[in-house]
C-alpha cells in the first residue's frame, strides 16, 4: 500500500474508532492505509492517552512547517526577492537556485509571492501575469499555432550553444493596447535585438522579426519562440529568412532563459506599464546599444556586440 499522509478527516476516524474499541490493524482497514501509519499517528500524536484529532491534526501542521524544507534561510529568500523585483520569472529562479545547489521549487516561489500579496506586498506586479496566480490548463482549439514544431525536435547542437546562429524570441508588453516590443537573442553571443510595434497582432510581429534578422539572415539557422499568438505566422519568417522556428513547452520560459533575462535587463529602460506610443524608436535603440555593450559574465566579460561582431566576420 503506498504511504499517505493522514488528513484531518482521516484523524476525525480515528479517533471514533478508539472510542469503538476498535484494534489498530482493523482501524488502519477501516480508513486504508498501513497499521504502521495508525501505530506512529498514535505515538506522536496522543497525548496523556488521550487521541484528540484536532489537537494531531494541529501538532501534525506544526512539524510540517519546522521540517528542512520549509526552512528557507533569510538569505537565500533575500536573493529570490531580489530576482523576482529583476522581473525574473519564479522557474528561472528555480534555477539558478538549483544550479547553485539551492532546493527551492518554482511551486515555492510562486506560494511565497501569493503570500507576500496577502500581506499588501508588490512581489506580485513584477510576474509576466501580473495579479494572476500561476495556473497550468490545456490550451483550446483556437489558440494551438498551426504546424508548430516542438523544441524536442530542434537540433541538439543548439543546447550546446556551440554553434553561432541560433535565436530566440520573445516579446516585451507594454501598457495594454500602446503596443510592444519584439526581442530577439543569439544564444552564443548574447547579442540583443528588439523593435518596437503598433500591436500584438501576428502581422506586425511577423514583419518586425524579419526586418530585424534579415541584415544577418546567413547567421540565422534556428529560432525559438513560446506559444504566443503572435507568432501564428511563423511559416512567413521561415520563408523569409531561409531558417526553421521551434517552441517551447508551454509554461517552460527557462526554456530561452537567455532572452527572458535580457528582457529582464530591458525592463531597467522600459518600465512595465509603459505607454509605448510615448516612447520613440531612438530610445528603444539607445537602450538596445547600453544592452549590447554591458559586459557578460556568460561571454569572460566581453561585451556581446563585440562577440557579435567578431562571430560575423569569422563565419
């Protein structure tokens, strides 16, 4: 029979067969679960021999909130609270929690935010939802892009980031109905693209892609995107640019990490809310060159427009 934790209700019958004078064996029958669960519940939790569930159920609560995994040093919840103002996503949090050798889940982090919420913090403004609670759900008919193939099917060289050329996209939204911006990514360089559109239309999203790449289309051989519907028309960018689009799993943004980050960065130039129609395209080219010349840890420091640069001239 495989272990289950007991619940309150569970408990409740328990107790009303002690005062049954039923045995252990028969009450663990009773209730499905392993005599040794009943045995242990009665050894922890009765007290004076006396078996009050509420008073288990109680005790049981206040264990589980001192286990190890719900001792989160100060520290480390510092760090997640400043990533997550960085505009980081709870999964990429996750981790570099993880790679740091962290146990802290991205379930963790999005509790805690809700938590900080109810208790009139802000934590929650700084999620790609916004006030909406992290949530998994099968998406409809209309929504599922037409001939998309999965990044299971993408060539294993791209992981690898060994080979110059592959992208990801992604978009930055702005205030609602003021537009948005098309961000793109190399993953070896780090090297940063981004246009500003009118809206979230697959059109115009279709045409900023392509005006975008299109000056290093011999350096663009694949392109991962999420599962938004702007990028319905990803046929049009194939064609256009002589290259193949992947997606991403649904909900899996640490997917193109590297974009998500830079993003990040972007969001210290343009600000969530922003109305996009006040801000003109010299801006969003100023902090595209600041973006592209701040030295990368990733790259020994270099900066990814000087990567960039010497990659062109060495394919």
């Amino acid at each position: 029979m495989n272990y289950q934790q007991l619940t309150e209700g569970k408990r409740y019958q328990i107790s009303a067969l002690l005062e049954q004078k039923m045995s252990v064996p028969n009450i663990a029958n009773a209730i499905k679960c392993h005599k040794a669960t009943v045995y242990r519940e009665l050894k922890r939790n009765r007290q004076a021999k006396r078996y009050c569930p509420k008073e288990a159920h109680t005790l049981c609560l206040t264990r589980r909130k001192r286990s190890a995994k719900y001792r989160i040093p100060t520290k480390t919840i510092n760090y997640i609270r400043t990533l997550i103002e960085f505009d980081w996503s709870p999964e990429q949090v996750f981790n570099v929690l993880r790679l740091c050798g962290v146990p802290v889940s991205h379930e963790w982090i999005y509790q805690y935010i809700h938590d900080d919420k109810r208790l009139k913090g802000t934590l929650y403004r700084h999620l790609r939802q916004g006030h909406k609670r992290y949530r998994k759900g099968k998406r409809t008919k209309d929504d599922v892009i037409k001939n998309a193939v999965s990044i299971e099917e993408r060539p294993d060289i791209v992981d690898t980031r060994k080979r110059f050329g592959d992208w990801e996209i992604d978009t930055v939204l702005g205030k609602s109905g003021t537009g948005l911006i098309v961000t793109l990514l190399e993953r070896t360089t780090h090297f940063y693209l981004i246009k500003k559109v009118n809206s979230k239309s697959a059109i115009d999203v279709t045409q900023a892609t392509i005006e975008l790449l299109m000056p290093f289309k011999d350096h663009v051989h694949t392109i991962t995107a999420d599962n938004g519907r702007e990028f319905a028309h990803h046929a049009t960018i194939e064609e256009a640019l002589d290259t193949k689009v992947y997606f991403a799993h649904p909900y899996s943004s640490w997917e193109r990490g590297a974009n998500e980050n830079s993003n990040g960065l972007l969001r210290q130039y343009v600000r969530k809310g922003t109305d996009l129609r006040e801000i003109e395209d010299g801006v969003i080219h100023w902090a595209m060159t600041r973006i592209n010349y701040r030295p990368r840890k990733c790259l020994e420091f270099k900066q990814p427009a000087v990567v960039f640069k010497e990659m062109c001239l060495a394919a």
